[in-house]
C-alpha cells in the first residue's frame, strides 16, 4: 500500500490527530493523546506500519505473513509492524488500521468516545 493512501486512510479516522514527530522520523496518528498507529523506518529505513492489535490476533497474523513482526520499537505483544513493501494485502493492512483505532477508542471515557463519535 502507498504511504499517501496509508496517511489518509489513518487521517480520516474520526477525533485523528496527526504529528509528525522529526527526532523519529516518523508519523504518529493519535485519538486522544493515544497512538493507534505509526508510519516510519525500521533501521534499515524500510518503510513499515506499526499497529496496536490484541495479543492472540497479533500472533496469528506474524505465523500466517512473514512481512508482519512484533512491533518495531514497541511493546512486542500488542503491537505489530507491517512491512510495507511486502505482500500483506492492503484490504488486510486497512482491517487491521480499523481494529488499532478501535482499541485506542475503546479505551477512552464513554465521555470522550461520545465528543469524538459527534464532532464533525
């Protein structure tokens, strides 16, 4: 998947907020403060995704697509990195950009869910 598609994709997330955070290199897509996820380098300066995902669904994914690691400088068991040059599917890469969102927003107080889920 292209990173311009990737960066819409992830910018049109309701309550967004994008940075782009220089000392990394990095874009950190964010709702509230909390990132759902990452779009950089690994240290080779291979483009890759990173994403919060549940620990079981993490795993299947890394068994079943080589180009899918525990998440690049992040915590290994909720957090997947996707290379973005390899063959995971971008339908794939879009569900599991859904399902990061989903976790950051479930987290929040039902107060802020209910201000992101009406804000325009």
């Amino acid at each position: 998947m292209q990173y311009s598609g990737l960066h819409n994709y992830c910018k049109s997330k309701k309550g967004c907020q994008h940075e782009f955070k220089t000392e990394w290199g990095v874009d950190r897509y964010m709702l509230s403060g909390k990132m759902f996820a990452m779009i950089g380098g690994d240290k080779a300066g291979k483009p890759i995704i990173t994403l919060k995902g549940s620990p079981m669904e993490n795993l299947a994914l890394r068994e079943n697509f080589s180009d899918i690691i525990p998440g690049y400088y992040m915590n290994k068991e909720h957090w997947n990195s996707i290379y973005l040059e390899g063959h995971v599917p971008d339908d794939l890469i879009k569900k599991m950009i859904d399902a990061s969102y989903h976790l950051v927003f479930s987290g929040l107080s039902k107060k802020l869910q209910k201000e992101i889920e009406t804000s325009s």
